[in-house]
C-alpha cells in the first residue's frame, strides 16, 4: 500500500482486521476510500469514485510520501541501468 499512496490514483481498502505498521497514520477519506469488509457497499464506493474523479483524485491524493525524523529522500539512479516503464495512461476504462 505504501506504493499506492505514492502514486497518482485514488486507492479503496477493504476494512480488515490485518494491520500494517503505517495504518495508524492513515485516514479514511483523506488517505484511501473505505469500504466494508463483507464487501456489500463496494459497487457503491467504485461509481462514487467513477463519478467524483477528479474530485476524489484532488482531495484523496498524496502529493509527496511524509518523511518521518532521521531519515532522508533518495533520489532515483539516472544511469539507466534499470528503466521504468510505468507511466500512467490517460485512458481510463478500468471497470
């Protein structure tokens, strides 16, 4: 998960009982679209989220990953040895 809130897309998490070392500092709405864990309103949220987009996009995203005390940003190699090819498509016909 801690690569999706990077990124540039608005993230739903199930509603669980597991629970990662970072949670406690996540917040639904503000952080991912909450959805129930016996599923039963996710069709729901994923037509909020087709619907309100760019809105959702611009309230949900994370613009830079927070840097917690004692430690520091590295940046990426531009020596090419290992290129990434993951850029975003601007189509969206995901569902």
């Amino acid at each position: 998960m801690p690569y999706l809130l990077a990124g540039d897309s608005v993230i739903l998490k199930q509603d669980s009982i597991y629970y990662e070392h970072f949670y406690n500092e996540l917040q639904p709405w503000k952080h991912y679209v909450p959805f129930k864990k016996d599923l039963s309103d996710l069709l729901e949220k994923i037509q909020w989220v087709k619907d309100h987009d760019a809105e959702a996009y611009a309230r949900l995203q994370i613009n830079e990953p927070k840097i917690r005390d004692g430690m520091e940003r590295v940046e990426l190699s531009h020596d090419h040895l290992f290129p990434c090819q993951c850029q975003r498509n601007e189509d969206k016909d995901e569902l």
